[in-house]
C-alpha cells in the first residue's frame, strides 16, 4: 500500500491506494489489463469502504473466499478454472487466466478527509 498526497486550493488529501497482482507482483505491466476499483468516494458512503476492504480480504487470503461463499465454497473453486469468457477481447480465456494477467489499483476509501470531524 502506498499514500498519495494532493492539495490543492487549500483542500488536501491523502490517499490510500494498494496495487493487486493475483499473480504476483512484477515490474512489467505491459501485457496486463489494468483496473481501477474506487470506493468512498463520498464521505458517507459507509457500504462502499466496506465493500473495498472486504474484497481486498479475500484477494489477500484464499480462505476469505470460503468465507464469503459460505457452503458454496468448494463448488466455486472448483469450478473458477472452468469458466470461460465470450467477450471478443477475451474470448475462450478461463477466468483464472483473466483473473491472473490484472494488475489493479485499490483505493479502498478515496473521501478519508470526509470522514473526520
């Protein structure tokens, strides 16, 4: 995770923003589908932070996703690799393999200023 600051006309900011590889981290990002998830963009959008942080607990730990599926868990798994795209772009590429070429940024509360008092 790293903390990227901005001012601007008196308003500042820090934001926190962690980088996601599901493959592993690399220096070459040419090859890969880059993604920008946003959340909290408004200081009272409670649901979304929380939904950015859930999401960052399951990409962190393979437990979290039997966590989150509950029962379902092993059928997911089992069936993530089976899962094909129809889309043009990606056609005939599993989900695995899709989920494995992102490099993505999260900004799992981007308003942090907001909610202070």
């Amino acid at each position: 995770m790293e903390v990227k600051h901005e001012d601007s006309n008196g308003y500042a900011i820090d934001m926190q923003v962690v980088t996601v590889e599901p493959a592993g981290l690399t220096d070459d990002h040419t090859d890969k589908i880059r993604v920008l998830l946003d959340f909290g963009e408004h200081a009272r959008e409670l649901v979304s932070s929380e939904t950015g942080l859930a999401l960052l607990r399951v990409l962190a730990n393979q437990a979290e996703i039997a966590h989150v599926t509950g029962k379902y868990a092993e059928r997911i798994l089992a069936i993530l690799p089976h899962v094909v795209f129809k889309a043009r772009a990606f056609e005939g590429t599993s989900l695995s393999a899709f989920v494995c070429n992102i490099h993505g940024s999260i900004l799992p509360m981007e308003n942090t200023g907001g909610r202070r008092t």
